[in-house]
C-alpha cells in the first residue's frame, strides 16, 4: 500500500510537472526562438566542407594551373597535340623564356614525339614587337622525322590499294621577317636551308616495294635545298580564331633552289582564300575555302614528290586518307555551314571537293572528288579547341576525325 | 480518497500506464500551445551576431566547380515552402544579410545615389600600389591610402572605357538602397605618372612565383585598360570591407562553421527575391562566387555580414567586353534550347539573337528593356535561390524596386558620369523600363495589399502596392472575412463575411471597412481580403491580416499571403 502510494505520488509529481518541463524548453519570444536554433547549432559546428573535386578545380583555377602548365608565356611546358598531319597524338617538353635582350626578344623550344614514332624539335628565337609592334623577325631551326607518310602514288588517277609508306626527314634552319603595316596586313619573307632525307625502304610496305623510282621523283637522291619565300596575308577574320565574318586571302610565293643538282629546283605557289558569310546575328556561319597550290619546275627539272602538293587528311578532302591524292598542283574547295549550339559548342555540316593535276590548266571543276560530313567544334567564341567530325561519302568510306585545332 | 478507489480494479502497472499517456498528452497539448504570435512579433532585427563565429575559416571557391555543380547537380532544397527567415509580415528582418532600408523609410535621391559610399572620390596619385588583383578576370591593382586602409582598382576594358566601372558604381548603389551589404566604390582617374609602387609590392609570375613588383607590371596591366583621351585610366576604386574575408556564401545551404546562420540561403527571402534585382539589373553574374563573407567584431563577439559583391558585369556591361546576348536570357548551358538548335541544324533560331542593341555608346554595352521579360529573366546558371523564388518573394522584391523613381534612378546613372552623349539617358531610359516590367510582373502576382492599420474604433485601412505604383487599374471591390484568432491554439471562430465594399480609387490611404463591433473585444483579430480585380484573377486569394490587441491600440502583427483557411470565393 505504502508502495502505492509512493508510486502514485512520483507519478502525479512527474505529470504536473511535466508541463513546467516544456515550458523550460519552450521559448517565449521569436528572439529566443532564434537563439535557442543558434545555439543548437552551435554545438556542432564543423568547418566548410568541400570535395576532392572541388578542392582540385580550385587549386587550379587559383594558380592558374592549366595555362601555367598547357601553354604558358614562360618556363617549362608539355607540347600537346599534332606535329604534323598523320603522326597521331603527340607530346613532348616544351620551354619558354620571354623577355630577353631588354624585352625585344622571345625564345622557345620544344621536342614531342609521338605514338606513331614522329618526332620533332623545334628552337626559335623572335622579335615580335619590333618598331611599335609592326615588325617581327625571328630565325628558327627545326628537325624532324615523319617515319610513316602515306603515298598512293602521283596523279588523280592513283589507286587506294596502292598505298604505301615512306619516312621523310629533314633539318630546316632559317629565318623570317614580317612587316604589318596595319592589323589586317602581313608582309613577310623568308629563307630557309632544308635538307631534306627520303627513308623508301625500311618497311615491307614501303615506297619502293610498289612503286619504281620515275612514279616517285626524288625517292632515290634528295638534294638540300635553299627556300625563300615571300607572303602576302590579308586577314580580316573576325574573330581571328573561330571566324564569325570577314575573309582571309593569302598568297605565298616560295622557290626551292636545289642547291646540289638543280634538278629538282622549281616554284610553288599557293593561294589560300577564306570568306565567311555571317548569318543570324553571326550565329552561324557559311565558311567558303578556295585554295590552290601550283608548282612549276625548271626547265628539265622535277618537282621531288614529297614536296608536291597534296590532299586528303582531316584539313582538307575529310573522306579521305591523309595525302591520299597527289601531284603538281592541287585544287581544294570547301564549304561549311557552322552553327552555334551553345556558348562552347559549334555544329558544322561540311561539303570538301578536290582535284590534284600534273597541268595547272587541268585545275578545273570537273572530276572533282568529294565528301560530306558533319561535326562539332568545341571551344570559345575566340578560338576551336577540339572539332570531332565524321566525313562520308567519299569512294575512301567514311572517317572519323578528332583533331585539335579548327579546320580553317 | 485511495488510488484503488479512483481507479478500481486496475493494477498498479495499468495505473502507471494510464498517468504516463496523460502525462504525455499534456506534454503535447502544451507544444502545440506555442503561440503563433510572440510578444516581440513582428521581428524587426534578427540578432544573428549573438553567437561567436570567430571559429570560422576561409573557404575558396572554383568557378568551374560552381558552375558544373549548379549546372548538373540541382543543389539545395527545392521544396516549394514560404521564406524561413520572414518575419509575421512577410517581410525580412534586419540582419547580417540585410538592412531594411528603401523598403521601410524613405531614402533622399542623394541617399540613394550616394548608395555605401562614406565620402566623395578620393585621390589616389600617391597612394602606393602594394599587390596585383589576385582573382577575377578585369585587370587590376590594390592600393593602400595613407590611413592604411587597402582598396582595389579594376580597369574599364580598353574597346569600352567606362562601361564596367560604370556598372560598379551604378549596381552598388542599388544594391546598397534595397538593403544589401556591399563595399564602398568610387570611379577614380589613374595618372600613370603619378604612380607609386611600393617596395614590397608583389605580384605572381606565369609560373606561380611571387615576386617583386615592377613598372613593366604595372604598365601591362595599365595596357589591358581603356585609356581615356587625356592619357590617364578610368577605374573603380573599391575599399575593401571592414573585417577578416572569409570567401564567399552560396546560395543554398548554410555556413557550417557559423553558429548564426540558422536559415537555408536557398530559403532566405532576400537571396530568393534577389532574382527580382538581378533581372532589373541584369546581374547575371549573381552566384555565390560574387558574393563576400566578412568576420567583424572583438574577439569572442564576432560576426560575419555578408556582401553582394562585384557589380561589374550587370547592365551592358561583361566586365572585360560587352555583355554577351545570350546573358540574362538563357543558362550558359541550357539543354532545351541546345538540343532545339542541334537538331534543326540551326533552323531554329533563339529569340534573343535577333534582339536590336543600341550602339550609340561603347560605355553603354548590350543592354535593352524592350525583349526583356523578367519572368524569363536568367542568370549565368542556375541559382538554388532563385529557382525557389515564390510569388511572394517576387512581391517582396517587386516592392522595392517600386520605390526607385525616376528621378532617383537617373540620380544613381548620374552618378557613373558617363562621358558619351546619350548614355546616360539609354541606361536610365532602360532600367525604368525594365523596372516597370518587373513590377507588372511581380507586383500583380499576388494579392497585392500592403500596410494594414486596424484603428481604436476598429477602422481597417490598408494599400493596393499594384495600384499605388500606377501598374493596375483602381480595384473594383475588396471582400472581407472577419474573425476572432485564438493565438494559443491558432484556431479561428466567429468568421463574419463582412459583404463587398466597393474599392475606392486606389490612392492613399486605400480601402477602408469597419471591424465587426462584436469582434473588438478579442485580444486578437484577422481579417482575410480578398481583392475583385478583372485584369488579376490572382488576386482573390486571400490576404489575412492579424491584429493584436496592444492596450488600445490594434497592432499588426501578422500578414500572410499564402493563408489556406479561408476559403477563396
């Protein structure tokens, strides 16, 4: 009974007393209902959290870590991308040193190589920003291997089973200098000294094992060579990189003096014409391409096949293998509507149509060959970083490309 | 009495049973007595200083980062619910966030043009340059002046002299009269000849190393300005805020490592309705990133006031170029658009790449109030606030934008001292008419009634905001639901539909009907209004406005605009 009673009394305690309990806890006022939230928190507070990803992209962003390291203005950096058409993915070490002989000067450097065993180094020393940035001169020595360039033989009429491969290396050392009178002009000149080695055996599938040295001229004996070169490039694209309007309109002048036999000395000239017509609040974009490149040689000389013109590859006739076609002169035509998709995407379908020629008058819009394509562009509104295409209906088949850089 | 005989026939464990249940029922009943209404509502400051934040840290943000994860990952809470830190007005209460000001008095045209600014321009000629601008993308240098104090110069860009320092100045203002936190800044000249560079000046090289300040710096950063005809470089010059930075706030969530920030930025009402401002504006750079968390105060009471920060690319202005067209009009990266224009090889066309910009001014950029259209109004990506932004937030916003006049708004774009004839006029000329936009859009969204006044003698008074800002017609007939409000319980009794009372002529002081005598005995009182407009269909739902007895006097203390008891007729 006595237990009861107990019992009951802590019972009816704890029930008049349970309301006080709440009111404990119950704020009075909005004040202390805020506070009351406050210091709830207060008693687990833990610092800023972020992830892996984000403390990354920040260190990044903070030390300017992608353009210190991809493409800076100084020091050492890896050379990404394509040496030169057909050696695949390439990389290497790269160095800048800007600013020498009082800021006048910048120099750079670079040796990559890549997967398919091209290499090159590259070293030149310029003057960019001489008589009020209006002159630039540099001199420049290069040298590189191309192990695996493709060779179908000469003429338009040459056979895709025909393909075979030959290594082209040289050592080019020279100089350059541009005057621009005005934003849009560049008047440049230059003199190269090439020497210039044919490799048309090393390989089962090489030049020699199907074609005899007179398809090939030059395979056997590779004179050095004297190149100059003069330029006039008229440039009002606009953007430079990633052209929404304007045109650009060159012409290049070059003569190769064989310096050993003459017989292979001979001219080339190459005219390279761009238009883009603006559509849509620049938007998108027809981009129109004319470019023809002739070559005339000395009277009983040739012209050494791997320094005749060529098409085919990712930057010209997309359908078709890389120098698929070859010869004396050479006619591109190219036509791309580009679109804008969003702020870093482009669209473009692509019509190219080619011809080379032995004769320059045979340079004419029939028998051209052709493909189509479409792709994507990624990049900024100044510049194509990425472009991935797909080119169909060519007699080569369809190509897939994905290339740094725009195509023109 | 025994316990046996209160409870016959029961056992001693049954009986234990039966007091806890009770005791637990009472412990309810007496949660659920919290009043809906405190003695200190409506609050008009929420002391959220009154914790010690001094633990919190620095936090950096990546713009990629912010960019994919707004992008990508939808972050924040996006539960369609009322503002959390309003207060029984719907209205937000002076903060760390926030200081009431246009919207609870009136400002001067000067006051309001003079926005944070404590003094007039400085010269700066002899005030050393001390560290290169550490982040950002507009060209610039800090300063420090002879009291110590440091200060930042950012560069108009060179094909558009003062176009982003006028957006600074212009934005700050603004921001600054609606109630935001922003630092002081003032359009200064450069003279690269009377330029100082303090001996321990810094700055840090392409590859990362810190070095040395030279003149060859400093006049490459000069040569990505505009240079003004007399040779000298137009700039803003921001002072930097008191306190310690602490990076930035985002825009969903809270600071962890703040003891005060109770409330989920996604659901705070000023980031919320600051979507209102930024599409005004055209600040389609509001993101986390653009914002600035400060800890002030003595060791042991510190704070941290949050800041709206760099104004640079609102209006025409990008900061380094002229505001792109797709800004304010769509999200860098919008999938519906995208793949409309991808799979019509273009054909399709957005409708904001044919919208006509004036040109007659470089320092003006791209900015118009013709195409736009604040519902549709957007910014760089999404922003969790805005996205959660209600009607009543809109309204919230809309109403203090009402209060910028013309005048005023043509004081602020005085203040830019734009130097090319008809620039100025264009940028007033537009932000009037996008602020009539904005308040056609935002301030009809709701039942648009405004400061409520229940008299001695039970006389109630209130605005139409809509109507009194000259956006709508005179409203045709106000419907009022009268009550008693039992503020223990939250429950209503004693609704008297009071009939229709024809709508005056909208001016001031409003619609005014009479209280039901019976009902002025009640401590408390509501009355929903329900407003008969043909253009507003909207606005027959509800307004419910709660009266507390003070002495004897009516007090409001409560408008709801989202109030579901009372049943829309």
């Amino acid at each position: 009974m006595a237990h009861a009673t107990v019992v009951w009394f802590i019972a009816v305690a704890i029930c008049m007393c349970a309301p006080l309990f709440v009111y404990a806890q119950e704020p009075a006022t909005r004040a202390e209902t805020l506070q009351q939230q406050r210091e709830e928190k207060a008693r687990k507070l833990a610092p800023p959290a972020q992830n892996r990803l984000e403390r990354t992209l920040k260190d990044l962003e903070s030390g300017r870590l992608f353009e210190r390291l991809l493409n800076p203005a100084e020091g050492l950096y890896p050379k990404i991308g394509n040496i030169t058409t057909g050696s695949g993915f390439s990389v290497g070490p790269g160095y800048r040193h800007a600013g020498m002989f009082g800021g006048h000067a910048d120099f750079s450097t670079f040796a990559a190589a890549s997967f398919s065993k091209y290499w090159m180094i590259d070293a030149r020393l310029q003057f960019p920003r001489l008589a009020n940035n209006h002159v630039a001169v540099e001199v420049h020595g290069q040298r590189y291997d191309f192990p695996k360039e493709d060779f179908f033989g000469l003429g338009p009429d040459s056979n895709r089973d025909d393909e075979v491969i030959y290594g082209l290396a040289n050592t080019v050392l020279g100089g350059s200098g541009t005057v621009r009178p005005t934003g849009w002009l560049n008047l440049s000149a230059g003199v190269d000294h090439l020497q210039p080695t044919i490799d048309a055996t090393a390989e089962p599938d090489s030049l020699l094992s199907r074609f005899d040295p007179s398809q090939a001229p030059g395979v056997l004996v590779q004179p050095d060579f004297l190149r100059y070169s003069a330029m006039v490039d008229v440039n009002m694209r606009v953007p430079r990189g990633n052209p929404r309007r304007g045109g650009r309109y060159a012409v290049t002048y070059q003569r190769y003096d064989d310096t050993d036999t003459d017989f292979y000395s001979f001219n080339r000239v190459d005219i390279d014409l761009q238009q883009y017509v603006p559509l849509v609040r620049d938007r998108r974009v027809l981009a129109l391409r004319a470019r023809a490149a002739m070559t005339d040689a000395d009277t009983g000389a040739v012209v050494p096949f791997y320094y005749q013109p060529t098409l085919g590859g990712p930057d010209d006739l997309r359908g078709f293998r890389h120098f698929r076609f070859r010869d004396r002169n050479a006619l591109l035509l190219q036509a791309e509507y580009r679109w804008e998709i969003f702020t870093a995407v482009d669209g473009a379908i692509f019509y190219d149509a080619g011809k080379v020629a032995s004769r320059r008058e045979d340079l004419d819009l029939r028998d051209l060959e052709s493909d189509y394509g479409i792709g994507f562009r990624f990049g900024t509104i100044n510049g194509v970083f990425l472009r991935i295409e797909g080119a169909f209906g060519s007699s080569a088949g369809a190509h897939f490309i994905m290339r740094f850089g725009h195509v023109f | 009495m025994s316990s046996r005989r209160w409870l016959p026939n029961t056992s001693l464990k049954t009986r234990l049973y039966v007091v806890t249940l009770a005791c637990a029922a009472l412990a309810l009943t007496t949660r659920s007595a919290t009043p809906a209404y405190f003695p200190d509502d409506p609050l008009q400051v929420d002391n959220d200083r009154a914790l010690d934040a001094g633990k919190a840290r620095p936090v950096d943000g990546s713009n990629a980062y912010d960019f994919a994860e707004h992008t990508f990952l939808k972050p924040g809470d996006h539960r369609p619910i009322r503002a959390v830190n309003v207060n029984t007005l719907d209205e937000v209460a002076d903060s760390s966030w926030f200081t009431n000001r246009i919207g609870r008095q009136m400002m001067s045209i000067d006051e309001i043009a003079r926005g944070p600014n404590a003094a007039d321009a400085p010269g700066i000629d002899d005030w050393p340059i001390v560290e290169e601008k550490s982040s950002g993308i507009t060209p610039g240098y800090r300063v420090r002046s002879p009291e110590g104090r440091l200060y930042q110069l950012k560069l108009d860009p060179p094909g558009n002299p003062e176009m982003a320092s006028s957006a600074e100045v212009i934005g700050a203002a603004f921001y600054h009269a609606i109630g935001y936190n922003v630092v002081q800044g003032y359009i200064v000249d450069i003279d690269p000849a009377k330029i100082v560079i303090d001996p321990a000046a810094t700055t840090v090289d392409m590859r990362g190393r810190k070095r040395t300040m030279t003149r060859d710096d400093i006049d490459k950063l000069l040569a990505r300005g505009a240079k003004l005809p007399n040779g000298k470089y137009r700039a803003t010059l921001s002072r930097f805020a008191d306190g310690r930075p602490l990076g930035y706030f985002k825009y969903y969530g809270t600071r962890p490592d703040d003891p005060n920030d109770i409330h989920p930025h996604e659901h705070r009402r000023e980031l919320r309705g600051s979507r209102v401002f930024a599409a005004w504006l055209n600040h389609d750079d509001s993101r986390g990133l653009n914002s600035l968390d400060m800890l002030e105060g003595p060791a042991g009471r510190q704070f941290i006031r949050h800041y709206m920060f760099d104004f640079g690319s609102i209006m025409g202005s990008g900061s380094t170029m002229p505001q792109v067209p797709r800004a304010g009009n769509e999200y860098i990266l919008e999938w519906g658009p995208a793949f409309k224009t991808l799979a019509t090889l273009g054909l399709y066309v957005r409708p904001w790449i044919l919208v006509d910009y004036w040109e007659g001014a470089k320092s003006v950029g791209r900015f118009e109030g013709d195409f736009f259209d604040p519902v549709k109004w957007r910014p760089e990506y999404p922003n969790p606030a805005f996205e959660n932004m209600t009607p009543e937030d809109a309204f919230w916003g809309a109403r203090l934008v009402s209060k910028f006049s013309n005048e005023a708004i043509r004081a602020v774009v005085a203040k830019a001292r734009y130097s090319e004839p008809g620039a100025a006029d264009h940028i007033a000329d537009t932000l009037i008419k996008r602020r009539d936009k904005v308040l056609r859009a935002w301030l009809t969204g709701v039942n648009p009634l405004v400061n409520a006044r229940l008299s001695n003698d039970g006389v109630l008074t209130f605005e139409n905001a809509a109507v009194d800002a000259g956006i709508a017609k005179p409203v045709a007939e106000y419907r009022y639901t009268w009550s008693r409000f039992d503020n223990a319980t939250g429950e209503i009794s004693q609704s008297i539909e009071a009939g229709s009372v024809a709508g005056t002529d909208g001016k001031l002081p409003g619609s005014r009907a009479e209280a039901p005598k019976m009902l002025l005995d009640a401590p408390f009182i509501r009355v929903s209004v329900r407003t008969i407009h043909p253009d507003y269909p909207a606005w027959s739902a509800p307004v419910t406005f709660t009266f507390r007895r003070a002495g004897t006097q009516w007090e409001t203390v409560g408008l709801d605009r989202t109030d579901k008891s009372v049943v829309r007729k």
